[in-house]
C-alpha cells in the first residue's frame, strides 16, 4: 500500500510540474542567448580545447625531460620553442638556399 501511495504522490508532483512548465514563458532575446551559451558550452573543448591542449602539452613535454646537472656535460640543453605554424621562417628559408 505505501508503494501505491509513493506512485500517486510522485505522478500528481510531475503532473503539476509539468502543467506550471507549459505555462511559463520566456522572451525570445532570452532564448536565442541561451541558445548561444548552450551551443558555445556544448562546443568549448573543440574551440578552445584543441589550443590548450598543444601549448600546455609542449610545456609539459619541456618539463618532463631530464634535465642534466653535470657542470663537466659538453651539450648544452635545448629548449624547444613553441611555434604557431610549421611553415619555415624566412631566416630558416635563408639559411637552406
């Protein structure tokens, strides 16, 4: 019998809701915004994450390898630099020819 009494309180609850849902109304400016927030929220690890993802990975490559504290070592350690383009440079172009 309490189960019976649990449905009946649950489905008149979502009947309510679901009445006083189909009552309310926003403006459309209101919906178009929030159309645009869902839209850029749903789409922010391709727009942003991608970008994130290269800069913060080369940084954490950098930091991830050994670094050598022999004073007597002869190679000198190499920071790689972070480029925006693969394409060369026109000093690298130059330095080819």
């Amino acid at each position: 019998m309490r189960v019976w009494i649990a449905c009946f309180v649950v489905l008149f609850a979502v009947a309510q809701l679901f009445d006083w849902v189909q009552q309310f109304y926003l403006p459309l400016p209101i919906c178009i915004l929030g159309g645009a927030f869902l839209a850029v929220a749903s789409n922010y690890d391709k727009l942003f994450g991608s970008y994130l993802r290269d800069t913060l990975g080369a940084v954490v490559e950098a930091s991830n390898e050994p670094l050598q504290l022999d004073a007597s070592a002869s190679e000198p350690v190499s920071v790689p630099l972070i480029t925006s383009s693969p394409e060369k440079t026109s000093l690298e172009a130059e330095a080819e020819e």
